[in-house]
C-alpha cells in the first residue's frame, strides 16, 4: 500500500471501522435513519393511492419512487391528536413529537433524537439535522429529551465544513473544552455540598439540573475525544459542487442538503440524519413565480397547482436519486441503503386546509417484507413511530400517544 494511500486511509479508518483493506470489517453493519420532512406536504390528489395494496397504479406525484416501490410502505389518513388545537404552522413543531404545547407533553423527545438517543455516541456527531430552506420560529421540528430545539443547520458550505473541513481553530476549540470542563467540574462540585441543606422538592429540581449537567459533560468528553480525530476525506469537491449554489433554487437546496445527508452517514459521521424543507420565498426556476407558501394555499387554482406540482415532482424525484446514491454507496460489508431507514413525511396533511391530519408517511427499507399502501384513518402517527423505535431495538411499548407499534417489516 501506498504511503500517502495509507496515510489517508489511516485518517479515515478513525470513522469508518470497516474498511475490508484494514482487516477492520465486522459481521454486522449499524443500523442507520433518514428522516425527512416536507413543510407544506404534498398535493395529495396526485400522491396517495386510491386503493390499498401494491403500488400497481401510481398517481404522478408517487411514481417519482417508483424506483423504490419493493422497498416501500405506504400510509396515509394518520394524526397527531395532540397538534390539534394550534393555529397557522404553528402545530407543525410537533410533527416528529406528537406534541407542539410544552405543558401539554407526555413525550418531549422527537423521534428522530430517540433514535438517535438509542443508537448512542459511537460516531462524531450523535445526529444532524439540515433545513433546506428558510428558519422560522414553526420549522423546529427536531427536539431532544428535554424538550429543546436540536440546532437545525440550513448553510450547505458550513455543513460541509462541519462534516469534512479543517479546523482552522483547533488550539481555540481546545481552549474552549478545557474551559468547558472546568466550569462543569466547578458546578457538579458546588451543587453535591448543596445537596444536604435542600428540601425533598428542591433535591428533585436539583437532580433534574445535574442531569442536564450530566449530559453536557458528556458532550464535552465526546467534543474533547473527537477534537484530535481527523475528519474523513471524500471524493466531493465543495468548492465545485456549490459553486452555483442558490438558495432559492428548490432543485438545488434538495439536492445539495441529500447529498450531503448521504455522505455523512456513507462515511459514518452519524448514523441518524433529519431533513426538513420548509418553504421559499421565491425562486430561482423561471417557470416558478410566486412563493412555495403561496402555491401551497392554492384554494384549488389550476394555475397555482400545477406550479406547486413542478415544484414537488422536482423535490420527489431528488429524494428519490438521493435513494438511488444509498443504494450504490458501500458501508463497511455492506450498501447503504440496506443499513438505512428512511422516512418521508410531512408536518401538515395539507397545507391548503391547514390540517394537521390525514398525514401521509412513507418508510423505505430494504427488509420490508410486503411492501405497498395502506390507508389507517385517524390512527395515530405515534404508532408508526413506535414501531420505527422498536425496529432498532428500543424495549419500549409507549412513544407519545402511541396506542400500538406498526410492524413496518412485515
């Protein structure tokens, strides 16, 4: 072997343990999940199957997968009861939770995070989240066990950066860790000589707060043990591929946001990626005026529906090449998409009724038994994300207002 080959091996083998030229691949590959979410749904005329069963006639929107239809389970009719009483987007915070009232919830954690929660912290970056598109206050859809906002990334170059660049400031993020741990040694050790002197009440509060502490002392650790790793190196030149990047380009803020989604986990950096587009102001697509916002409201004009359906086949057939990269991509033993579960789904189940019901969710994954549509009116989409939580092996029988788990295998 080369040395400059090994030498770039080496760095990479840090994050990819299973590369078979080190002798390092194991029996078993790590389970993996993409999420993504679309705002402002989709025109459900052309997407959902007007019968339950295979996918033997697709409407238009549908056959854009079609690619991935033996690998596909459909549903639609599905509700999140607990978002129903907001108003405008705002219920669309709580797509992946169930809940958008914090003082209402019974689960704080979206699912995504419990996923990744599950999967633990063996790569860099426990999860990503990405937002292809503007940030407003009713596009934070990820939350952690806490119940706060996980940071959702929308700059293509930065997560690039993040995933794959230098650190041009190492000896000041080393700087800023150290302090980190002192200021959390300085705390755990001030609140334990507090801890006789407090009331049974104070002591739960007290407890709460340290776990909190806890958690950010692990993160630390975690920062401080990656800090002096090398980030993997990729065959994605950033400064050609975003060179004619544009933000108001629907087809390329996708486009770009999936290919980045699939190479941090192709190279490990995560094992659990969330997606969420929201919507443009404008665009850079001569033949669409106007706003993804304002189409979306199309009180059914024919001129405004065909424009949000160009829009939406173009985002449809770039979630579906972003299927079709997985299934040409290695990781460790085995290709990619057989390691990943994705899910597709949407925050509103239409964004022209504003309801927040009769959701759609599409699930790809290589294992799917029976793959096809199957309408479940008014269930809750707590049950299909129980399901996702026990097919990576969480021991749990409850997420949210779950009242049973879908087998999404069979």
């Amino acid at each position: 072997m080369q040395r400059r080959t090994f030498l770039k091996g080496a760095g990479v083998a840090l994050l990819l343990p299973r590369l078979e030229s080190f002798g390092q691949v194991e029996d078993l590959s790590p389970r993996r999940m993409l999420t993504i979410v679309n705002h402002l749904s989709f025109y459900q005329p052309e997407l959902i199957p007007k019968t339950d069963g295979p996918f033997e006639k697709p409407p238009a929107l549908l056959a854009n997968l079609s690619d991935h239809f033996p690998h596909l389970k459909m549903y639609s009719g599905m509700n999140n009861p607990a978002v129903q009483n907001g108003f405008g987007h705002t219920p669309c915070v709580g797509i992946l939770s169930g809940y958008f009232n914090k003082l209402h919830r019974k689960n704080r954690v979206s699912i995504d995070q419990a996923i990744a929660d599950h999967m633990g912290d063996d790569t860099r970056f426990r999860s990503l989240v990405f937002q292809a598109g503007e940030n407003l206050n009713f596009s934070q859809i990820s939350w952690d066990k806490h119940g706060l906002p996980v940071h959702q990334l929308d700059s293509p170059r930065k997560i690039f950066n993040l995933l794959f660049g230098v650190n041009e400031n190492e000896k000041v993020q080393q700087q800023i860790l150290d302090e980190d741990r002192s200021i959390l040694d300085a705390v755990l050790s001030q609140a334990k000589s507090m801890e006789k002197r407090l009331t049974a009440t104070d002591r739960e509060k007290m407890d709460e707060y340290l776990t909190s502490v806890r958690d950010a002392e692990k993160t630390v650790r975690k920062q401080a043990h990656w800090s002096g790793r090398p980030k993997p190196e990729v065959d994605y030149d950033a400064n050609d591929e975003l060179k004619h990047f544009d933000r108001k380009s629907v087809d390329d803020y996708v486009a770009t946001l999936l290919d980045l989604a699939v190479l941090a986990l192709e190279t490990d950096s995560t094992r659990a990626v969330t997606v969420q587009i929201p919507f443009w102001e404008g665009f850079k697509e001569p033949e669409l005026t106007g706003n993804y916002h304002d189409l979306s409201h199309h009180g059914q004009k024919p001129d405004k529906v065909e424009k949000l359906l160009k829009m939406e086949h173009g985002i449809l057939n770039r979630i579906s090449d972003a299927l079709t990269t997985m299934k040409q991509r290695k990781a460790g033993n085995s290709v990619l998409f057989d390691q990943t579960t994705t899910l597709l789904t949407a925050s509103m189940g239409s964004a022209n009724a504003h309801n927040f019901d009769d959701l759609p969710a599409l699930v790809f994954d290589s294992r799917v038994k029976t793959p096809g549509f199957s309408r479940r009116q008014d269930v809750p989409m707590s049950n299909l994300y129980l399901g996702l939580l026990q097919q990576f092996g969480a021991e749990q029988d409850q997420f949210g207002e779950s009242n049973s788990a879908f087998d999404l295998l069979a």
